[in-house]
C-alpha cells in the first residue's frame, strides 16, 4: 500500500480533499487509511516512512481532531492488543 506522510493529510485536510479516514486495526495498535479523490493511502511515520501504528485509539482519535478530522470510520477485524512479533 502506498502511504501518505503528515504534512500531505493535514493539507488535504484543509482543503477538505478527504472523503474517508479509517482507523485499521492490526496487531498491536492502529493505523490510518486516508481516501481522497481515487486515492487511497496508508499514513507513514514521519521519520521511518513507514506504516505508522498508534498503540491506543485514543492516541489516533487526539491525533485525527488535531488536523481538523473529527468523523471516522473503525475497522477492528484484525485488531489485536498484542504486538506482532
């Protein structure tokens, strides 16, 4: 999958680009799915460009209302507490 980087999502964002945000669940935290246009794009860690995982939704949700997104959908079917080794 193909990632978007911070600064992009808080662009589109902005410019109310962004039709759909979904919190994945995987194992051992969440990641961010962004559809925008016909693009669909995973949200990447800052410094290692790669997927960024957020331990705790709570931690996702501060983050999303932030950059200005406060609806979003969840997706827990592969979500698991433990850490994938």
């Amino acid at each position: 999958m193909e990632t978007i980087t911070h600064p992009t999502l808080v662009q589109l964002v902005a410019a109310g680009a962004v039709r759909v945000v979904v919190a994945v669940g995987q194992p051992g935290g969440w990641s961010l799915l962004v559809r925008y246009g016909l693009a669909e794009r995973a949200l990447a860690a800052q410094r290692s460009k790669q997927l960024r995982v957020f331990r705790k939704l709570d931690t996702l949700v501060l983050y999303l209302q932030q950059i200005g997104v406060s609806r979003f959908e969840v997706d827990a079917a592969s979500f698991s507490a433990i850490p994938r080794q």
